[in-house]
C-alpha cells in the first residue's frame, strides 16, 4: 500500500504545476515576441510592418572580420603585447567589459557626453542593462517604477521578472508631458510608495514614434532633480534617423539623474548583442566609503552572464575605431535609408487613404520624423485574433498597440515599423493594410448596425409595457 502511494505520488511529479512557477511566466508581456513571430512564420507570404529589425542590405559578412581585425590592431598599437591580444579575444574578460574607454570617447565624439569610462558597463544587449539597473534600483515592495506609456515592453518585461511594482504615465497624442509625469509621482507618493525611475525612449520612441521636444526635456531633468528620481534614458533609434538629433538627456543631466541605457543593435549590427548603460551616480555606504552605481551594476552582472562576449566587444570597438567614434557617420546611408522608407510609407498611406477617406472611416495616424515606427488609430477594436485575419486573409502583418500598454489601454491601435522593407513592400503593404482596414470597418459597423436594430427591437415591448405601466400607476 505504502508502495502505491509513492507510485502515485511520484506519477504526480512528472510534469510542473504552472501554478508553482514564477507568476512572470503567464504574463502576456512575455508572450508578445513570440506570437508575433509565430504569425510570421505562419503566413511567409504577408508583408510584415512588424518587426523592428534593422534593414539587411547594409550588412556584410566581412565587415566582422574588418571590425575586429582594426580592434586587434588598435591593441597592438596601444602596446599590447600578442599574448594580451589572444587573452583579450579567447578569455572572459572583466565583468564592466574591455572596451569602455572606446565607447566613453564615442559618446564624447558623437553625444557630447561626458563620462570616465569606470562608469560604463559593457552588456548583453540594452535588455540585460534594463535587468541590471532595476535589480540594483528597487529594493523593496514600495519601489514603483514609472514609464512613459506606451512603451517597449523589454522594460515591463523585465520588471516583472523582477517583481517590480510598475505605475505607467500615458502619453498623449503629442507625447510626454511632465505635467503628468509630476502628477504620477504625487499619487504614488500619497500612495507610501516610492517613485524610483521613469522609464523613457525620447527619440523617436518604440512603439508610439514620437519625439520629446528640448522644452519637455529640460522639464524631465527639473522634475527627476526636484523629485528625487532617477531617469532611464533609452535611445536607440537616434543614431539611425536622418536630421540632426536633439541632445540626448544624460548629456545634459548636470544632477547625475540620468542612467543611460545603450545599444549597437541598430548601429552597428544586433547578432553582436553588445549594449552598455552609464551609470555615473555616486553610491555612498554604511562606512562613508563611495563607489560608482556601475561598481554595483557589475556586481549583479557577474552573477547573471558574468561577462559579455570578448569577440562581439571586439567587433563592435573595431566598428566604432572606423568611425572615430561617430556612430552618425557610421550610420549615415542607413539613417537617409530609413528616412526616405518613413517618408514613402507616409505617402503611400495618405495615398491609400486620403484625407476625406479616412476621415470618413475615423483613420489617423502620426507622422515621424524618423526612427522605425509610426502608429495608426482604427475604428475597430484590433487583438491578435484581427491581426491573424490581418495576416491570413488580407496579406499584411502588423502590431497590436495593447501589446505595448502596461495597463489598458491601445485597443484601437496598431503599430507599424518601417526599418526591414524595400520600397516595393512599403507600396504593396500599405495598398494590403488599406484593404484590410476597409473591410474590417465595413464588417465593424454592420455588425454595430445590427447590435443596435437587436437592441430596439428588443427594448420596444419593454418600454410599451414600462410606459403602460407609469400610466396606470398615474391613473390611480
């Protein structure tokens, strides 16, 4: 009998209750990625607006062993002797990573920030610095996070494997505002919590595309100074958009405010997963005694994926040394790429979808200046099941706003990233999204047309019946 039972239990244990896992497993956030790459693959014949990949064209499978010979070379240059060389490329390197000084110089040449470069942490892309900061920042179940929503996912995500208490600040159709970003801050303070960080993508912002203008800038930097916040500045997509950009926030952070969270996956190549984050604030202990946030940011990081890959640092110096540090120079022909693509999808929308049309159809959309996204408002509420009839019966993918809503939130909007079509596709996309965009708005308001006729013909007996009844009730 005693046998059976620990046969029983034991047939018990062969598979995981979901229940016992992490609560961060069943989150849709985690999910979104993967759906949407399951439906590209599903439907290899649509045109995807989904991805937020850079373009493929401007990549060469020898500029790897040019980026990393030149790297080689700066080393040997700098008085290495061969045998540092081989250990710089074969061994695990330090945990902050070995090429921080190039990439302080860059920011110097290219951002006008100035930082040591003991204060920059080398990491596995910018989602292990997300991971790395709000490790190192929240401390407690009263620590929230704010974000500026919508917004990138890879942030919340990262949250809320953390178990980080996330308050998002809605933007509105015209972006940040820190009239409401001061207001967040002021109920989570009544609240007893703690606001730690804001969370925010200034230029051209995945998913939205909207840019912070100087004036909410400096706004931003009062508000975190007064308030005492800290700023998460993540910007990726600056570096790669045609136009001069507006200076970056940490380059004006004279309060030490600003951690900056960077990327080389749309400015040099992203197989490299090589970002980095600055973390210049002074942390003081219990003794007195002060270090750097990016001491403690290595810390955490040695015990997560102790270092970052010695040959993608090597690739990526080896592409900075190129271009002395200029990442916009570097990018030049990309950034007129991917303006021109911004440009051509803007016109073929307003050409599928004229004014007067979508006016009619209660269509809008918002029109960037660069980056890789713009976003689009549908008079139908869209999920993933109207995006797999998107995909399957009109030939055109993109992304559900809700997806990138922290609360509710997007439900009637969709976003579209340019970065990874030709031409060709952008005209052949845009005539498919406005074929789809049609229909499901014919299909919408039948269906509401319908709900409505339901709906009177239902209520009229009642309301006889109810109106009969008020007059015998006066009668009496």
């Amino acid at each position: 009998m005693a046998g059976t039972t620990v046969a029983a239990q034991t047939r018990q244990r062969e598979y995981l209750e979901m229940a016992e896992l992490h609560g961060s497993v069943s989150e849709p956030v985690l999910d979104t990625m993967n759906f949407l790459n399951e439906v590209t693959h599903r439907y290899p014949d649509a045109i995807s607006f989904a991805p937020g990949r850079p373009y493929d064209g401007f990549f060469d499978t020898e500029q790897v062993f040019t980026h990393i010979r030149r790297y080689l070379d700066h080393l040997a240059e700098q008085g290495s002797s061969p045998a540092d060389i081989r250990t710089a490329l074969y061994q695990y390197g330090p945990t902050a990573g070995q090429i921080r000084q190039i990439i302080a110089e860059s920011l110097r040449a290219d951002e006008d920030t100035e930082v040591p470069a003991e204060s920059i942490v080398v990491t596995v892309g910018a989602q292990e610095a997300m991971l790395l900061v709000l490790r190192a920042l929240f401390a407690g179940p009263d620590d929230v996070l704010l974000v500026s929503s919508p917004c990138y996912v890879g942030i919340t995500g990262a949250a809320r494997l953390l178990d980080v208490a996330v308050c998002p600040v809605e933007e509105r159709e015209d972006g940040f505002h820190a009239a409401d970003l001061e207001a967040a801050v002021l109920a989570e303070r009544a609240r007893g919590r703690r606001p730690r960080a804001f969370y925010v993508v200034p230029d051209h912002s995945n998913p939205s595309g909207n840019t912070m203008g100087p004036k909410a800038r400096e706004e931003l930097l009062e508000l975190a100074e007064r308030h005492d916040f800290l700023v998460l500045e993540d910007s990726p997509y600056r570096q790669v958009s045609p136009g001069t950009p507006l200076p970056t926030l940490k380059s004006r952070d004279r309060a030490r405010r600003v951690v900056h969270l960077g990327s080389y996956s749309k400015t040099v190549f992203p197989g490299a997963r090589v970002g980095f984050v600055v973390a210049d604030q002074r942390v003081r202990d219990a003794t007195g005694g002060e270090r750097l946030l990016a001491d403690e940011l290595a810390k955490i990081k040695s015990m997560v994926t102790v270092n970052t890959s010695s040959l993608s640092q090597a690739a990526v110096a080896g592409a900075l040394l190129g271009a002395r540090g200029r990442l916009s120079e570097l990018n030049a022909e990309a950034a007129a790429y991917y303006g021109e693509a911004m440009r051509e999808m803007l016109r073929r929308l307003d050409a599928r979808l004229p004014a007067a049309r979508r006016e009619a159809l209660g269509v809008r959309w918002n029109e960037p200046s660069g980056g890789f996204f713009l976003t689009m408002r549908v008079p139908f509420r869209v999920d993933n099941t109207v995006l797999t009839t998107s995909a399957q019966d009109f030939g055109v993918i993109w992304t559900p706003m809700a997806h990138f809503y922290p609360g509710a939130g997007g439900h009637h909007g969709i976003r579209l990233s340019i970065s990874y079509l030709t031409p060709a596709e952008i005209d052949e996309g845009t005539a498919r999204l406005a074929r789809f965009i049609e229909a499901h708005s014919a299909s919408h308001n039948a269906s509401n047309v319908s709900h409505n006729a339901s709906s009177a013909s239902h209520d009229a007996p009642h309301n006889a019946s109810h109106s009969a009844s008020h007059s015998t009730s006066g009668s009496q």
